[in-house]
C-alpha cells in the first residue's frame, strides 16, 4: 500500500509513503533553499508518520556538492534520532566519485543499488516476482 503522504512536504520535494518507509526521488539539481527544505520535511514526516525508514533515490541528480552531502548526512542523523532508518539509492558513479574527492564520508547513512535492495535491508517485505514464492535467505 503506498500513498503520497500529504504533510509538510507538498509544493516542494514529494514523499510517498510505503508502509512504513518514505520514499523520496530527487530530481535535477536541488538548490539550497529546497534541500533545506526537504530536511525540515523529512524530520516532520518521519514523526507524523511513524516511520522506521527513509529510501532518498538521488538516480535523478547529476551533481552532488558538499551542501548537499552534509544535508544528506543531517537527514540520516536527524531520522536516526527519530528511530528510522536511511539509505541512498541511485547513486551514480560519478557522485561517489565527487563525494569521495570531497572528503564527505556521509555517516549514518546506508546505500544500495535499488529500491529493492533498500528495502530488503531495512527489513520491508519486497513484493515477490511470483505469488507464492520463498523469499531469498540472507546471510
């Protein structure tokens, strides 16, 4: 069941709400005043919601600068003091690249390769390919 949670976060950045995860998907550039902004949001969503994770997918950004970096890292800490977790999904090799050359180590936060994957590890049941068939065992 997902819905677009109808919080603090219309008009600027869209958080749709699944179960008990955000999802956020950023697009383009994000200027300052707008990551500002999502922060705030999130923080607001996390606690109104009662969420225990937030997927951020950053596969739409081209460019990951040093303010944006710290705002992901605050985000992570932020929900990490509300009791959910976050992971990055989507990143381009070219940002890890830019993030690694910036020093930023971005703690607290977690990434996977997909949607999928991020929700595999902040334990939320993925919707089978089958009815029916096992999930996959971890390790």
């Amino acid at each position: 069941m997902s819905q677009a949670f109808s919080g603090p976060s219309a008009g600027h950045v869209p958080v749709l709400r699944l179960g008990q995860v955000l999802l956020v998907t950023l697009q383009g550039d994000l200027h300052d005043s707008t990551a500002q902004q999502l922060q705030q949001d999130l923080s607001e969503t996390v606690v109104a919601s009662g969420a225990t994770g937030v997927v951020i997918d950053i596969s739409g950004v081209e460019i990951v600068d040093s303010f944006l970096g710290r705002v992901l890292a605050e985000i992570a800490a932020q929900s990490g003091l509300l009791a959910a977790r976050t992971v990055i999904v989507g990143m381009r090799p070219a940002v890890a690249i830019t993030l690694v050359e910036l020093g930023l180590t971005l703690p607290g936060l977690h990434t996977a390769l997909s949607t999928e994957a991020a929700m595999e590890l902040l334990d939320v049941p993925v919707p089978s390919a089958r009815p029916g068939a096992p999930r996959p065992e971890r390790p």
